[in-house]
C-alpha cells in the first residue's frame, strides 16, 4: 500500500496577483528523501452547462492568451476558495457573461483541473431551465461572444477537435453520466 | 466578430526549472489598452486509456502535491513538444508507470489543459489489446501503484467523486464519443 509523502516545508516562491508558486519540500515516504515540488495556489473555478427548455446551451467563445487562440467553453470563473460560494459564483458567472438565469441548479461534480500543478477545485454545476434575462456585463480584459450548440453540435465538436478546453470536456463527460444514471 | 488579442510583448517572469511563468503584455482589439496575462509555458503531455483484451484498464493511484491527496488516473506524463513525439511518449509512460505494452494505438484527440494560462496541450490516446509485459521502472520522485478497473468501475468512480482529475475524465469523454461514432 503506498503512503502519502510528508510536508517538510513550504514557501511562496513567486506572485504575481493572479497565482503564487509555492514550492514544498516533501519526504519520499519509501526513501525519506525529500524533493521539491512546485505548485500553482489558486482560486477555486466554476463551470456551468445552462441548458434551455428547447435544448440549447450557450457557450461562450474567447480569445485565451495561453493558448494564443479562440477557445469555445461553457460560462464560468474563478471563486474565493475559503468563501465557498461556489453555486453563487456559478451563477453570476452564467449571468455577467451569457445574461441567462436557470430555474434549477444540480451540482454535477467537484473535480481537480490538474492535482499533480494546482491545488484548486472546479465545481461543475447543470442550470436547467436556463433563459436570456439581461445583457453581458464582462470585465475590462474580457471580450466574449455567445453560441447556444445543442448537445449533439457540441459532442461533434469535440471529436473533431473544434471544442478542446479540458475543464469544459470534462464537465461533458459529468453531464453524460448524470443523464445516464 | 470578435478578433484577437494583439501581443506587444513578453518575458519570463518566473522559472523554477519545471515551468516557466511568462507575461505577455497584450492589446485588446477592442479598447486598444494593454493588459498583462500571465501564463505556465511547460511541456505537452500525454494520457493513456490502454484496455486489455478482457476490458480492464490500468491505472495509476498516485499522491499529488498540489492537491495534497492520492489521485487515481490513467498512466501519462510530460513530451518534449517541439520534438513532438507524443506516440512514443505515450507508449513510454504506459510502460514505465504500469508495465503494459499495446497491439494497437488509436489518437483520440489533443485537448488543452487550460488555455487561459497553460500554453501546452495534451494528447490523449487508446491502446488497445494492452498486456503486462514488465515490471514499473519509475523516477525517483514518483512512487504509484496500479489498479485495474472496467469501464464500469471508473464510471462509478468519477460519478462518486472517486475520481476527480480533469483531464482523465476528459479523456473518459472522448473515449465514450471514440466508442459512440
């Protein structure tokens, strides 16, 4: 049975305003021996398939500057993690940058973006009954434009390479099962 | 139509050897103002879904120092993206972390871990026919264990909770949209 490794220390390394590089100091708990990790510390996100009564889902198209390139993904956001107001960061996120509301909302799951780099949590959330109620209210640096995709356009898009942000792939995967159950 | 952002210009603002930290000063097509983005430049990586002949899948449990927990996924790692070899790095890791070698290797996308602030992306690929063919051979750092698990069982998992890394779950959706064409 394998064992977690134990924390020795850990600083803050780097900060620019938007995430801190922390690297920990962690002993091997087969060899004692300790490594360094480096670690993203970040807010917790939010992610939201709003769904129409019709079946539609609005997305929203981005220009990223990770990638360098447009992004099609589902509404959402970063949250304050000690908060905990997920489900109300969830829905304003769906309100500034679609301007749709929903009826009914079902946490789809809590998932890791990449537990190995970050030490957040995504928290997928389904808006049933999901209806237009207001213009975009974005931020300075965003500039995003709203599709509605059935989910049929959307599983194409993915298989064929057109829609490839993870986080987004997987709250897919979470809805497909929830359907499933 | 929205337009890309227009780069005026960047630096590596951080290096710990594993990442870098840029920040690139870019000019929205809109206002014209700039604004820094910070973004993680790092290597692609790769996953691997390889499924034996009696439809069990290895995994990989491992502890994670970003989430400070042990995460269940599908064995994978880091490939030189300029050389670009993401075949032969997927067939490296699935043999290094969980000894089993594939008849057959199937592409099932390139997603992107996190285009807001990663620059890579990530390969995902199916093995098909997989089989132990060695012992694990692992770094130094890591130590892993491996499960076998069904579709079924991992279904189960992420529907639970149990298994919460993104990017394998991402992976579970392309595979269930590979399986569904």
């Amino acid at each position: 049975m394998i064992q977690p490794w134990k924390k020795k220390g850990e600083k803050v390394d780097y900060d620019c305003g938007f995430f801190q590089v922390t690297v920990k100091n962690s002993a091997s708990p087969v060899t004692g021996k300790e490594h360094p990790f480096y670690v993203l510390n970040t807010w917790d996100w939010v992610n939201v398939i709003a769904i129409t009564d019709d079946g539609k889902i609005p997305m929203v198209n981005q220009y990223r500057h990770g990638s360098e390139a447009f992004s099609l993904e589902i509404p959402g956001g970063a949250v304050d993690r000690n908060d905990g107001h997920a489900l109300e960061g969830a829905k304003r996120e769906l309100l500034e940058e679609t301007g749709y509301e929903a009826r009914e909302w079902v946490e789809l799951g809590k998932i890791r973006p990449n537990p190995a780099i970050l030490n957040n949590t995504c928290h997928i959330y389904l808006a049933k009954g999901a209806k237009k109620v207001a213009d975009l209210d974005l931020d300075e640096a965003e500039e995003l434009e709203v599709q509605l995709h059935t989910l049929a356009e959307i599983e194409a898009m993915i298989r064929q390479g057109q829609l490839t942000h993870a986080l987004v792939i997987a709250a897919f995967q979470l809805y497909a099962l929830h359907v499933k159950k």
